[in-house]
C-alpha cells in the first residue's frame, strides 16, 4: 500500500477544540474554539432519520481521511460544510501515513 495521493484530499475541513476555564467563583465556562484548518477526504458511511421523544434525530456518520501528522484528538470537533460533527474514534493507517476519524452530525 502506498501513500495517499494529494489529489484525494479535496475538501477543506476546521478542527475546533473545546476550551473550559474556571472563573474565581468555581463556574466553569466552556468555549468552541478554532484549532486549525485541515484538508480531508470525506465519506459518508451511513445516516438515519428517526423521532425520538417527539423531535426530529438525524444520525449521520461521515469518515474524514487526513494526513497522520493533523493534530485533532478524540475531543475535538470538526466543522464541515457548516455543520459541526463529533469524533467517535480515530484510526492511524501508517502504511497509508493517514488517520480516519470516524464522526457523527452533532444535534444540538
């Protein structure tokens, strides 16, 4: 297996990370913050639309293919399309020199 060609990594992708700071009181705040901008190649792999507790739930899944080096950590988020998906895993292919994060639409 090779390395993954630059051309297959087409789409633009943001990395946010989540920031919590401590006030002096004790009260945390939590803040989306922007982290970096990567180049991916994306695969939706799945999705479902169903009604849970009378709201309308989409459960799509999409595969983002970086390259091994981009930093993101199994807390980030990633903005897509200006939609925001959480990381459900992600796998290193080192023969490839890639990583595959594996993510769900967030619906908040």
């Amino acid at each position: 297996m090779s390395v993954i060609g630059a051309g297959r990594l087409n789409d633009r992708i943001e990395i946010w990370y989540l920031d919590v700071q401590t006030t002096e009181y004790g009260d945390t705040h939590e803040e989306w913050k922007f982290a970096a901008n990567a180049r991916a190649m994306v695969d939706h792999t799945g999705g479902n639309l169903s009604v849970e507790n009378h709201e309308l739930w989409n459960s799509y899944t999409k595969n983002f293919t970086v390259r091994i080096h981009t930093d993101v950590r199994d807390t980030d988020r990633i903005k897509y399309n200006n939609h925001w998906y959480r990381i459900i895993t992600i796998d290193i292919d080192r023969a490839r020199q890639t990583k595959i994060i594996q993510t769900e639409l967030v619906n908040e």
